[in-house]
C-alpha cells in the first residue's frame, strides 16, 4: 500500500481497513444528484458482492447477515461508483436508486432535522435531479392538458420557449431586477432540460463536456 496521501492507485476490497468485527461504514449517495441517500455496513465479502453485481451489498450487524438493498422491496440500488477514504477505513457509493432508500419511504434516511440545526433543505443538484425525473416522466406516460408534453410534442414550441425565456432573462439582467433574474433563469433552465431531454440527454451530459473543457483548460 502507498505512503502517499494522494495516491488514486484502485484499492482491492482486502486492502481496507476493517473494525473489530470486520467492517465499514459504507455512504451511499445518489450519482445524479449527490444526495446522500444512507449509511450502512459492508464486510469485506458485502463489498466484494457489490462490485461483482453491481447492486448494493451490505453486512447487517443485527442479523450478522449479508442483505442486498431492496431484495425484498424492489428498491435496489444499481452501484455506478465506488471509493474509499484517504484512511482506507469508510466507502462511497455511487448509485442509481429505484424506489426510496428508507424503510419509512422517504427518499433519503437523512430526513429529520436536529434541534437547534436548520432542516435538511435539498441541494440545487438535487433540486434539478427530482425535475429532470418528472420531465422524464411526463414524456413517458404525458398527463393530458400537461404542459411539458406539450412542449414535447411540439419541436417548434420547444425552441420558440428556450428563445423567448432567453431574451427575458437578459432585459431583466440588464434592468438589475434580481428577483426577475432569477425568474427569468428559473425558465431558461426548465425550457432548456426539456430540450434536452427531447434530444435523450441530461444535465450529466452537459457536465461531462464542463469537465471536459475544464481538463483542457488546465493543460
């Protein structure tokens, strides 16, 4: 194992460091919208499972069982990342999640605020990860009278928006009017996901071209 604090080298499920009784804790966050979702435990067999299935595997400490997440309530958690920590001693997992990740049915376990601390508030990732999901959805089975299966059905409709909410923005950019900025940019990014979305993309892939462009900028 390397003495360097920044080495990147893969590290194998035997090279972490477990407890007492052989495990660790285990993060999982959503990989669309970096929400974390739950924290669990994985031996170092739970780990091994999880990456040669792809589904999210971990050591129940009540039980002294290997459970997969979701085999009994549909809601598993398809692995599309995992890491370690720079002490090898806790893991992240990067998942799609089909269903809510609590047995309460909440979307996250992380939902209950602590007295005295503000309450857990989504995040602007998580915010246009849930809007994306209903676009998603209102082009796949579209409500009748819904507006976006409108915009849709409608490529000219589609453009004209993204135009028109762009021309807004700047008259309200170029008045100093902060609350219309907002608005206006509010509708420039929804018009511009249900383009996107019409042509099968996503914001990850617009951020993969940022990151790349980032990369060449550092060259």
């Amino acid at each position: 194992m390397s003495n360097d604090p920044l080495d990147r080298t893969p590290l194998a499920p035997a090279g972490l460091t477990y407890d007492a009784r052989g495990l660790v804790p285990a993060v999982v966050q959503d990989a669309t919208s970096g929400e974390v979702l739950m924290l669990a435990y994985q031996s170092r067999e739970a780990l091994e499972q999880t990456l040669a299935t792809g589904k999210a595997t971990f050591f129940s400490r009540s039980r002294d069982a290997l459970w997969v997440k979701g085999e009994t309530s549909g809601n598993v958690q398809a692995v599309k990342a995992a890491a370690t920590d720079c002490d090898h001693d806790a893991v992240l997992l990067r998942v799609h999640p089909r269903g809510p990740a609590c047995h309460t049915g909440e979307r996250t376990c992380f939902y209950r605020p602590i007295e005295g601390a503000a309450p857990p508030a989504p995040t602007p990732a998580e915010t246009l990860a849930q809007l994306e999901a209903v676009l998603e959805s209102r082009q796949t089975n579209p409500p009748p009278g819904s507006y976006v299966a409108r915009l849709f059905a409608n490529e000219t409709l589609r453009h004209k928006k993204v135009g028109e909410e762009a021309t807004e923005l700047v008259i309200a950019s170029l008045g100093k009017r902060r609350e219309e900025v907002c608005a206006e940019a509010a509708d420039v990014l929804f018009h511009t996901l249900v383009l996107l979305r019409a042509h099968g993309l996503s914001l990850a892939d617009v951020a993969a071209v940022l990151r790349e462009r980032e990369g060449k900028r550092r060259e």
